[in-house]
C-alpha cells in the first residue's frame, strides 16, 4: 500500500498524517510540532523536516497545505505568518529540505479538497463553501465539484472589520467569548458570505468543529450547514491528494 505525506500548516502546530491516497484514509495517528513563534522561513523549513523524518514509511511525493495564497508553488501573501514567506518557493524550499517532490497549496483549499473528495461534501454537486475556523478563517469554494483556488474571503470585511477579526477561533480565545457570544459574530459572518455567494451547503472545519454538538444549535440555518466529517485530519488528507495528483501531471 502506497502512503502519502500530508502535512497541515496551523498557527500553533504543524501536522501531519500518512495518507492512503486512493481512499483518503489516514494509515495511524497525526504527528505535530510546534509552528514557530512568528512562523519564520528557516525556523519552518527545520520544522518541517523534523516532522517529515518522523514518517519513514512515506516515500513518495510530499504535500503541505500552508496558510497563503499559492500559485505554482509560491507563497504569494503572509496574513498569519512571517513576511518573509511572500514570493517565496515554497515547494522548492521543501523539496530541498527533504530531496523528495513536494506540492503546496492553500491549507483551506488542501481541507476543502479532502471534504469534497471523501468527506461531508462527497457527492455534492451545487455551490458549496467550505469554512475552517482557527488563526484565521480559511474558506474553500467548489461549484459542480470543482474548486475556485485561493478564495481568501476570511480577510472579507462584515462591518467595520474582517471577518476573521470578529469570528475566528483564536479572537474566541483571546477575548474570552463564550458560545453564545462567538456564534452571534459566527453568524454574521455566515449571513454576509450567504448574501453575496448564495452557497447550497457550508461546511465547518477546524479545530472548533470538534465541539459541533455543543454550538451548532445556536447556528443560524440559512441554508444547509454541517460539520466538516473529517475534522482535525482534513488539511492532512487534502494535501496528500493534492501531491498524489500534482505529481501526476
């Protein structure tokens, strides 16, 4: 059985999972490290290669979901890490590091993938926006299956500020917001993506939506919302699919 390498690029640690590519499934546990203070270039490409010697049963081409706009590659914005990453090669950096084929993409997109391909929205074929809730708020938009790259609506303003400086799961911590209070800001944050996109389905990842069953009451249902199905492991899972197909072409 041939086993990818997905790894997860999140604002307190990088993860990381073996991934039977074909099926999605992951073979064992996630493995993490601390994310670097400030998410520096250097200090996250050690990161990185310690994480990858930890997964010697993975041999074939890497995948790293990273928090940015990608294009071919580079890492074109740096919102929730250090500047240095804008313009940078960021495969080329990982491939270096580890002398293997390495493929990046947007950490949103990477989850958005995985949930489209084998998870809460296999099969459907309307409008569907995926949101995770964490440093920032990802989004990932598919139309007929099919992926819009790079949808950074999480920097949308909704009122006076952008969306993920009113609702993401870092500002619920930060200030302290119980469930109530950070699902009221949720909400509208949903209601305005839902005015302008008019998505058939919203699904909710990261790390929050492990504690679904305790906010999701109080979600107002404007359209279809469910949980993301494959929760913490999704940008693991899509950025393996992502290096499984890149390497094909």
């Amino acid at each position: 059985m041939t086993l990818l390498l997905g790894i997860d690029y999140g604002g307190s640690s990088i993860k990381a999972g073996a991934v039977e590519p074909v099926s999605g499934h992951v073979v064992g546990e996630l493995r993490s490290v601390p994310t670097p203070p400030g998410g520096g270039v250097e200090a996250s490409r050690q990161a990185l290669k310690t994480l990858v010697d930890l997964f010697p049963e993975c041999r074939g081409p890497i995948g790293l979901g990273f928090p940015a706009v990608v294009k071919a590659g580079v890492t074109l914005t740096a919102a929730n890490v250090d500047k240095g990453w804008i313009h940078t090669d960021a495969a080329k950096l990982l491939q270096d590091a580890i002398g293997r084929p390495s493929f990046v993409l947007n950490d949103a997109a990477a989850a958005g993938l995985a949930e489209m391909r084998v998870g809460a929205g296999r099969g459907e074929l309307g409008a569907v926006m995926l949101l995770t809730f964490g440093t920032g708020i990802g989004s990932s938009l598919f139309m007929a299956g099919k992926q819009w790259p790079n949808a950074e609506l999480g920097h949308l303003q909704v009122g006076l500020e952008e969306a993920e400086q009113q609702a993401s799961a870092r500002v619920r911590t930060l200030q302290s917001l119980d469930f109530p209070a950070w699902v009221g800001r949720v909400n509208r944050v949903i209601e305005e993506y839902h005015r302008l996109l008019w998505p058939d389905l919203f699904i909710v990842g990261g790390g929050v939506s492990e504690r679904w069953d305790e906010f999701s009451p109080m979600l107002t249902k404007i359209t279809r919302i469910v949980p993301a199905k494959l929760r913490q492991s999704a940008g693991v899972v899509g950025a393996a699919l992502h290096a499984a197909e890149a390497s094909q072409r």
